[in-house]
C-alpha cells in the first residue's frame, strides 16, 4: 500500500472506479473499500444507459457531455464486449406519452425516433408497445460491475493501487493534506481524499449537509427458455426494465428491474419486490413469464437531499476531503461526467458548476 498517495478515494463503485481512472492520468491514487469493487448499488445496478429518463423522458443533464463521457470511459476501460449498444427501446406505457414521446423525438433528432406499433412490431417482435415507442438510440446498457472491475484495472495500469477490505471510519483535513482513518486506527495521509461510498456516506454526522438519503432497489437475473433469445431484443425501458446481458454467449441471460423502496428494514431481496419487478417487465416483454429467476440482487441509490444531481465538492469544514455522491439512479451517465469535473477542479473547486456545489450554511 502506498502511504503517501496524492490522493485517497473512497468507496470502488462507480463513482470511485471513474474518479480513479481519470485522476491517476496524472496524480498518483489509492482506492479503499471497505468490501471490493461494485460491493454497493454498482452490484446492482441493471446498466441502462438512457439520457432520456423519467415518464416524459427528458435530457439528462449535460446530455452531449454526459454521453461523450460514458463512451470514452468505456472505451479507456476496454469495456466494449460489455456494452449493448442498440439503444433504449422505451414502450408508451400511459395515456398521453406518445404525445409527449413524439414531441421529445422532434426536439432530439440527433438521438431519438418515435416508432410506431408496426415499426415495433415488426423489428421487436419480442416487445409489447400497442401504443408505439421512443427509440432512445444513443442509449445502450453496460453491465456494472464488471464494467466497474474493468475501470479499475485500467486505473491500475496507470498506476492507481486499489485496496479491499478496509473500511474508512473518519477523515480530516488541515492547509495542507487530508488523512483517512481506517478502523484499525491507522492513518493515511494525502493531498486530497475523494468520499464516494454511496449508501456507506448516509448517517454519518460529519455528511450530515449532504442530507442524503437512500432509495433501495432491486434486480432480477432470469434466464429465458429456448427458442426464445435476446437477438432481436433491445435493453427495453416502461416503467420496468428489461437488460439483455451482452456477455451471455446464449443471449437468453436478461437483468429486470426494479423496485424503488423508501422505507425498508432489510438490505436483502424479497418476494414483493420480485412479484412487483415480474409483474411490470412482462407487460414489456411477454416472454418474460416463462423466464426461470437465476437471482435476485439489491442496491441503495443515493440522493442529496430533493436535488436531482450529484454532490461534487469539498466539504465546508475539510476542505481537502471532497464529497463525490449521490447519483441517484443515473449512475452510468453521471460517474464518468462528473469524475472528469474532479479532475478538472481538484485543485481549484471555484470551477465546479454551482448546481452541484454545497449549499452554504446559512
Ligand atoms: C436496483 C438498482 C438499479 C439501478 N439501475 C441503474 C441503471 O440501469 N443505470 C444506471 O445508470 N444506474 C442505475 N442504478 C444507479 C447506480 O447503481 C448508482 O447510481 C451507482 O452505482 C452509485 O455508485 P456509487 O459509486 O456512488 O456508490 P456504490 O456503488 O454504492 O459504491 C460505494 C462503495 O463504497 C464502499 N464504502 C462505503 N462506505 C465505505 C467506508 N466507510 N469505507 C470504505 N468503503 C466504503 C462500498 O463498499 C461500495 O463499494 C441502479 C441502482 C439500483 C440500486
């Protein structure tokens, strides 16, 4: 372990592994995790990338960055063969969406077309859009947590040491370095130290300013009988989803989600949420009811405060320590982006867009 690093990251999910690999292109960087890589949400993450969210499907925030960010992540990681990149099929699941669907894809050309229930039909046989669909075509999936192992490995090669099983139990900063304390009380020292533990950030008094809070979720890992493939099925998007996994040679391996639970007392799976996830991908995707559960995996996305963005900044009394959390739901199009900001305003936080600033206390 290096013990002088410039920089300490914490937490290996997909915040930490992007903060990773874009600051070890110049600085020398530790990663601590107080389990492994993707141990947190990333593990469970279903790896839509879709810029067009949301009922109304409007543009990520900083679209054409955002994106250009994601593609050049996975092409620095070498992590083509886990990207699908037909784009987001998103079925009108309400009264009123086509409407608003048909407006979005005149508005966004560039990245969206509205296809009716015959165009579906006849090049998803699989889906069920009576209504018609966006067609998100600059959207795509990645599966995370191989996709995060990867980023590292290629964090690694520039030089980035990243360190399991060590878990950070407090940090402070002075003018002129940050230290972590790990639990065993040793402590580590470096210039700056970068706080991206996803749901191991919620509760902690020093991060209390975030006011973050967690949502748990849920995804399903099936498998579909023969004859039945993913070959002309695309990652599909209502108010479920359905992930074909690109890696899976039989192309009979899809990820469904998801549940999004406010109140919860257990981190493990449950039956419900099952129920509830099986329920909603197969209005998607009728084939689904004869898939067979392979199994089922939770996560905690993470959101600071009503905000509907990331927090990147330092914290107002260490200032050397910088919060690097709650991307919500949008993990794959908001960790590259934002790791590259870092990057760009390590050493001068006044760059930083406001938006994603602290408020001040008052
Ligand atoms: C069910 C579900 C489905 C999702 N689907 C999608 C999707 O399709 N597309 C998408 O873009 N996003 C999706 N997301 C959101 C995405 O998963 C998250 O936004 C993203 O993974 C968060 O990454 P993170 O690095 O901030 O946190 P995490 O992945 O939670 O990583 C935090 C890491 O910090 C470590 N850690 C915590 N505390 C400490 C400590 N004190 N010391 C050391 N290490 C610590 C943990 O072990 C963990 O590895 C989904 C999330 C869920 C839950």
């Amino acid at each position: 372990m290096s013990t002088s690093p410039e920089v300490i990251i914490v937490g290996a999910g997909l915040a930490g592994a992007c903060a990773a690999l874009e600051l070890s292109r110049t600085r020398e960087v530790l990663v601590i995790d107080a389990v492994g890589a993707a141990a947190g949400a990333s593990g469970a993450a279903a790896g839509l990338v879709n810029p067009f969210m949301g009922r109304k499907a409007r543009p990520v925030w900083q679209l054409e960055d955002a994106l250009t960010a994601v593609r050049a992540t996975i092409a620095r990681a070498e992590a083509d063969d886990l990207f699908d990149g037909r784009g987001v099929l998103r079925p009108v699941v309400e009264d009123g969406q086509a409407k608003v669907f048909r407006e979005r894809a005149a508005e966004f050309s560039d990245h969206l077309t509205f296809l009716s229930a015959e165009a579906v039909a006849a090049q998803y046989p699989a889906v069920a859009a009576p209504a018609g669909a966006l067609w998100v075509r600059t959207g795509g999936a990645v599966m995370v947590p191989s996709f995060v192992q990867r980023v590292l490995d290629a964090a690694a090669r520039r030089g980035a040491t990243v360190i399991s099983g060590q878990h950070v139990s407090a940090w402070r900063s002075t003018e002129t370095h940050a230290t972590v304390t790990l639990d065993h009380g040793e402590e580590l020292r470096a210039g700056h130290v970068v706080l991206a533990m996803g749901y191991g950030g919620i509760g902690h008094p020093a991060l209390d300013a975030l006011e973050l809070r967690g949502v748990k979720g849920q995804t399903l890992r099936v498998r579909l009988p023969a004859p039945h493939t993913t070959d002309q099925l695309p990652p599909v998007a209502g108010s479920g989803y359905a992930v074909p996994v690109p890696t899976d040679a039989a192309h009979r391996t899809l990820i469904l989600g998801s549940s999004y639970e406010h109140h919860f007392t257990t981190l493990d799976p449950t039956g419900a949420a099952t129920q509830q996830i099986l329920h909603k991908t197969q209005r998607l995707v009728p084939a689904l009811a004869e898939a067979t559960i392979r199994g089922a995996v939770t996560g905690v996305r993470v959101y600071a405060g009503q905000r509907n963005l990331p927090v990147l900044a330092p914290l107002s009394d260490a200032p050397r320590v910088w919060a690097f959390t709650g991307l919500g739901s949008k993990g794959l199009l908001m960790a590259p982006l934002f790791a590259r900001k870092l990057r760009d305003h390590l050493h001068d936080p006044s760059g930083v867009p406001a938006a994603l600033r602290l408020k001040e206390p008052s």
